[in-house]
C-alpha cells in the first residue's frame, strides 16, 4: 500500500503540491479575511473562476503545441456578442447559445489556420485577432449596447450550473489532452515538431485543432460571463484577462515552450489566481495592486520551471 502512494504521489507531484498551496492559503485567509470561508463566498468564487478556468483549458492545448493564444477573451467577448444579439432578435436562447460555440469555433479556426497552414507568427495572429474580435463585439453591441436576456438564461446557467460545467469541462479536456492518442500528438509537436511530422503526425491539422478548441472554450466562457450579466458587452473581454489565462497556465506548469502541461494543473491554477483577486477584492486592494501581484507571480513561476529545466539538463548531461 505504501508503495502504491508513493508512485501516487510521485506522478501527481504537481498537482497535489498545488492542492497544499491552496489549502493553506484557504485556511490562512480564512482567519484574516472576514467572510472568505463562507458557503456563499466560496460558490461564489467557484462560479467566477470558472470563465477564466475553461478558457485556461482551452489555451493550454495551443501551449503544448508550443504556440501562443492571446485573444481568447476577446473572442468570448465577440461570440457572446453575436449570440446575445440573435437571442434578442429571434427570441430563440438555444438557437442563439449554439451560435456563441459556432462564433467561437470559426474564430478560433481562423487563428490555426493562418497559424498552421499560412506559417503566420502565432503571438502576431492572436494579437490581430484580438483587434478584430473586439472590433466585431463593438460594432454589433453599438453605442447603446444589447437588450437584457429574458431571466431564464440567467436562472438556467446559475452559479451551480456553472461550477458543474467547469468540473465536466476540466475532467473532459483533460482526458482528450492527456489520455488520448490526438493527445499525445500536440504533446509530440510541442516537444518536437519536425520529429513529430517524420513520425507521420499531421501537424497542421493538430495545430488547428488545438486553436479550435480553445475558441470553443472562449464560447463556453462568453456564455458563462453572459449569464452573469444577463447580456454581453464588447467590454467583457478586457485585455488584462489574458494575464488571469496565462498566469493560470504557468502556475499550472505548462511550459510556454511547449511539450508540458495538463488541463487539471491549469485550472488549479485558475483557483489561485482566482482566490487571489477575491482576497483583493474582499480587501478593498486597488486593482493596480492585484495586477501587479499577477504579473509577479508569472515571473517567479517562469522562473522556478526555468531553474528546474537547467538542473534536469545538468543532471542528463
């Protein structure tokens, strides 16, 4: 038995010392911040998370690869956008929830494919889109913005709805990246792409995929933040988000190089991040503050996976 936790603990090194980071910050916090440990405070926390979780998911497949995605807020934004607006118009909430994925998925594919196929820079690609998607969400909302969804939508997709789609899309994301053969393949182009071509993987096609998905996760999100607000705004996607997404990602461990990473280790890192911006928040910290300490924490992460990286390669050598 003692052997069997052993290996346990040493294939889930990462996660489990995450685990122990955040029940310590939990149970600190919970004698310092007034209300922190709260049922209502900790759902509530939970259901905000989850945007900014599921959409770290979807960006950790596009780091593997060894790219980069920066523009899925601002395709949540403008897919939500679309959706709200073909709800408000049809009065059809399904019709218009399935349009938020199909937005999503399209922009999303035209990032893989002038990333994949046109050899575009993908931080130049993403950043464009970036300009764009917001520049849809901003046109299409006006100067008036959207009319408020009908309160089925918001009732439908409650804080427990949300946190159940989290958890369902967390555990199949990471299934797909981490235990199945189109898994193995971004893993296999994100250590080595000319490798992985050699050995007959289509990187082209993976690569696009991995961009797809990742849109399709801005999707779910854009519907989530919708719910929130009960409409969608070109301002629900702000630029600083992606710093939330990619601080996840790395204090989840998944490499910015490519060829490391798991979709569970990023979204514990979506907690941290996220029970790090509820203190603030609970706190009264200015937000100036708190993005400072986010930006902190991804250069000390860089950082720790950097000086591991060093030490693995001097003990291969």
């Amino acid at each position: 038995m003692s052997d069997k936790l052993k290996r346990f603990a040493h294939n889930n090194k990462q996660p489990l010392t995450m685990l122990a980071v955040i029940v310590i910050m939990f149970v600190v916090l919970s004698f310092t911040v007034q209300e922190f440990m709260s049922y209502n405070n900790i759902t509530n926390l939970l259901s905000e998370v989850a945007s900014i979780a599921i959409m770290t998911s979807g960006v950790t497949f596009v780091l593997v690869t060894g790219g980069m995605d920066i523009s899925s807020p601002s395709i949540m934004a403008a897919s939500a956008v679309v959706g709200v607006y073909v709800m408000t118009t049809t009065g059809n909430l399904v019709l218009g929830t399935i349009v938020v994925l199909l937005v999503s998925a399209g922009l999303g594919l035209i990032n893989g494919f002038a990333i994949a196929k046109l050899k575009m820079v993908p931080l130049v690609v993403t950043l464009s889109m970036m300009t764009v998607a917001t520049g849809l969400a901003t046109v299409i909302s006006g100067a008036r913005g959207l009319p408020i969804l009908p309160p089925a939508f918001a009732d439908f997709f409650n804080k427990y709805t949300v946190i159940g789609m989290l958890i369902v899309a967390a555990a199949i994301l990471d299934y797909i990246l981490y235990r199945t053969s189109f898994g193995r393949k971004i893993y296999y182009i994100g250590n080595n792409q000319n490798a992985a071509k050699v050995s007959g993987v289509n990187n082209d096609l993976i690569i696009m995929s991995t961009y797809v998905i990742s849109g399709v996760c801005a999707g779910i999100a854009g519907i989530i933040n919708t719910a929130n607000i009960s409409t969608a705004r070109a301002s629900m996607g702000p630029q600083s988000q992606i710093l939330d997404i990619i601080s996840a990602a790395v204090i989840g461990g998944v490499s910015v190089n490519g060829g490391k990473g798991r979709v569970r280790e990023a979204c514990l890192g979506a907690l941290l991040i996220g029970g790090i911006s509820n203190v603030m928040n609970l706190m009264g910290v200015s937000d100036y503050y708190t993005t400072l300490i986010k930006g902190s924490i991804i250069i000390f992460a860089m950082g720790i996976a950097s000086l591991r990286s060093n030490i693995a390669e001097k003990k291969g050598a």
